[in-house]
C-alpha cells in the first residue's frame, strides 16, 4: 500500500517571487508536487510559466518532451531548457477570471538515488481562453538530465525544490504550492 504524506506546504497571502522546499527529507521514495498558481506577467495571452529547479543549480541542462493539446490540436516540441528542469505554463492575473489558476503536478521519481540522472514529469492545465468558455490547454512535459554536454547533470539526491515565475516577476496571492512524499507501507 502506498503511503503519501505532505512534505511541506505554502500558501501564498501576499505576492511573492520564488517559493522554495528546501532540506526535502531522504525517506521517502518519491516525490510529487502539486501547484495552483498564478504569476503576474503581462503576457497578452494570459499565460506565464513556472520555472522549476533543483538544488539551486544552475549548471544543468534538461532535455524536455512537450506534448500538448487544445481542442482538437495536438502538438509536440522538443528543447533543451539550459538552467532549469522545465516550465510548466500557469495563467496569470491579466485574465480576466479572477478565479483562474494554472495547475499543475510534478512525480520526480527515485529523488535519493545517486547512480542516475534525474528526471520528472509533469501534467498541467491551464485555461488559456479568456472568454468564458471551457476550453483549455493539457501539458505533458517529461524532462531528462542530460550528459556529454561539458557540464552533465547533477546525480545528488534532491533536497531542494525550487518555483520561480518565467516572465513574470510574482507568483500572486492565493497561489498554493504542496509538495508531497511517496513511499511504500
């Protein structure tokens, strides 16, 4: 049986730029985060992304597979993402449904483990219309580390998870960022 236990959790009651988890305990199997959140970008279409990083570093380069869908579109893109994990898109606070919040859940699996790179998936929707209506965009992103590249990726356990906005310089107020940790009973 599967235990899962809240590891930390922040919700945000005034702006801020970056919410981070650090000194993640080592007993745990898994770890999977999920975050409601919203920045304060301009963006004229109604969307930012969440950089995400692990133990501050910023030396490391991620391979990311993107799959995405809205309506009846699919679309697929592939990037090296340099400094951070990947960016999963949030809405931002330009829309006009106040309510709005991009989510989005993050599984880093065998977070200890020490004799392989990392990797993490990621799931999010973020209703891009600003319409009313009920359609949105469904994120896929699976990101590797990636070696051969002069600087590779780190193999040390993760005991820092960090989110900053991408272009905006908040996440806003009423954004809410849990990170859990999964194990076996």
């Amino acid at each position: 049986m599967a235990i899962i236990e809240i590891v930390n959790q922040t919700y945000l009651e005034a702006a801020q730029s970056s919410v981070s988890f650090g000194s993640i305990p080592a007993t745990y199997t898994h770890l999977k985060a999920h975050v409601s959140a919203k920045t304060d970008s301009t963006s004229s279409n109604h969307y930012d992304a969440m950089k995400v990083r692990f133990n501050s570093d910023a030396t490391s380069n991620w391979y990311i597979f993107q799959l995405y869908g809205t309506g009846s579109t699919l679309g697929f893109s592939s990037y090296v993402s340099g400094n951070d994990a990947f960016w999963p898109p949030l809405a931002t606070s330009q829309r006009p449904e106040a309510e709005s919040f991009g989510v989005t859940e993050i599984l880093i699996p065998d977070y200890t483990s020490t004799d392989k790179y990392k990797s993490a998936a990621s799931t999010t929707y973020n209703n891009q219309t600003h319409t009313g209506s009920a359609s949105g965009t469904v994120y896929l992103l699976m990101a590797g580390g990636i070696s051969g590249t002069g600087t590779g990726v780190s193999d040390s356990a993760i005991s820092t998870v960090s989110f900053t906005p991408y272009t905006g310089s908040n996440f806003t107020r009423g954004s809410v960022f849990t990170l859990y940790g999964l194990k076996s009973s």
